[in-house]
C-alpha cells in the first residue's frame, strides 16, 4: 500500500469562483473535502506543502489525511484543475473514505527487466500504451504499482492485462477484457537495416546465376582464355599487350 500523505488544511469561507479567487490571492490553494454522506467543506492548502505531496508518484493512489482545526479526515484525491499556463493547481477535490470502502484509483505501472528483452537489446523502443491503471480495491488495500516485467520480449510483442500479476483483492476497472499495457515496437534504426536487408536480398535474388565454365568476356566462345576477345575461337589468347 503507498505511503499515507499528510496535509494540513484551513477552512475557508464562501464558495464559488469569487471565493476561490480570493484564497488564490491570499497565496493558498482552494480545495474542497466531500462524501462519506457528510457535508462538503470547503478548505484551502499551502501550495509549497501541496506541490510536495503531489510530486508523489502515484499520487491519486495515495490516502491523504487532512488536517482541519485539530481533526483528521482521511481522504483520497480526485481531481485537480491546473492554471492553463503555469500548470499550478488552482483547485483539488478530495474524497473522505471510510474503513472498508470500496474505491477506484489510478495506480501507477512500472516496467522491470528491460535488459532482459531482446526486442530493446536490438534496438527496439517500448511504447506505453497506459502508464496508470485504474484498479478497484479496498481503501485499507490500495496497490502501490502495478509489475510489468519485460523479460524475454523481441520486436512486436505486446504485453495486455492477462499476462501481469494483479495484486490480491484489487482488480482493472476497464471493462475492456484484455487491454494493452505496452509494445515493443522497431526503431527508425532498425526499420532502415530491415529495409537495406531485404534489398540486398533482393537484388541477389535477380541477379543471374553463375554456372561454371561460361565465357568469361561477352562474345567469347567457349573455352577462350580469359580476357580473349569477342568472338575469339576456342583456345584463342588474350590479345598482346605489344
């Protein structure tokens, strides 16, 4: 299970976008903290301490416990709206769980053994089709990652939901029977040395057979000496060079 995140939070008067704004001048975060059949309560962060927690890998796995006015309400995050040009968060929700809950969350995929695949060894590239998974579990059982390892794989495998080891009790909130996590597909590289390889192949293909015994100058009859010229009668030497 990831680690548990710890933050401490102020209650803010107001809602809406007015309210908002005006904690964002007063250098804090808005947030808010709803569900678990309580109320929703508007709260707001320090954004240093918040950008810290979510630098978290994973971090909509981790459990979060909000510390509001000496109380701790346990909480998974949800969804954070980002400035369109700084990408600072300018708003997060949060969910209250309880012990026991039921929950989706996105739990991060890490890849092991890339050494081990000859595909990448040739020069192959793994392309990452998901690098979360959403995973259903239990909020006292999250998964901290998700295991893909890559031993053994060559250039066009791919590795889908069937073949990776779920952890106990959780399982892929995708309806999609057996999704792709990743392949190992050709680099531009290794795609040009097949081509100039099949154009070799090619050309040795068309090209005439050499049958031993042929005249070895155009014209030349046969059993000329090498180098005779065109049209010389069998046995004839090559020209003088006098």
């Amino acid at each position: 299970m990831p680690e548990i995140l710890s933050l401490t939070a102020e209650p803010r008067e107001g809602a809406g976008k007015g309210a908002a704004r005006a904690v964002r001048r007063a250098g804090r975060v808005p947030a808010i903290v709803y569900g678990d059949k309580q109320e929703p309560v508007p709260i707001s962060l320090e954004p240093r301490e918040l950008s810290r927690a979510m630098a978290q890998p994973g971090f909509f796995a981790h459990l979060v416990d909000l510390k509001i006015n000496g109380s701790s309400q346990r909480t998974l995050p949800r969804e954070v709206q980002y400035h369109p040009i700084t990408d600072a968060p300018l708003h997060i929700d949060f969910l209250r769980v309880g012990a026991g809950a039921q929950v989706t969350v996105a739990v991060p995929v890490v890849f092991i053994n890339h050494e081990r695949a000859p595909g990448l060894r040739r020069g192959g590239i793994l392309n990452i089709v998901r690098h979360e998974i959403d995973m259903v579990c239990s909020v006292d059982n999250i998964p901290e990652r998700i295991v893909v390892d890559l031993d053994g794989l060559e250039i066009g495998d791919s590795i889908h939901i069937h073949q990776v080891q779920i952890p106990e009790g959780a399982r892929p909130a995708v309806h999609e029977r057996d999704f792709t996590i990743a392949t190992v597909g050709a680099s531009s590289a290794v795609r040009e040395e097949a081509a100039a390889a099949a154009a070799a192949a090619a050309v040795a293909a068309a090209a005439p057979p050499v049958v031993e015994g042929e005249p070895t100058a155009p014209g030349a009859a046969p059993g000329a000496a090498p180098g005779a010229a065109p049209g010389a009668a069998p046995g004839a030497a090559p020209p003088s060079s006098s």
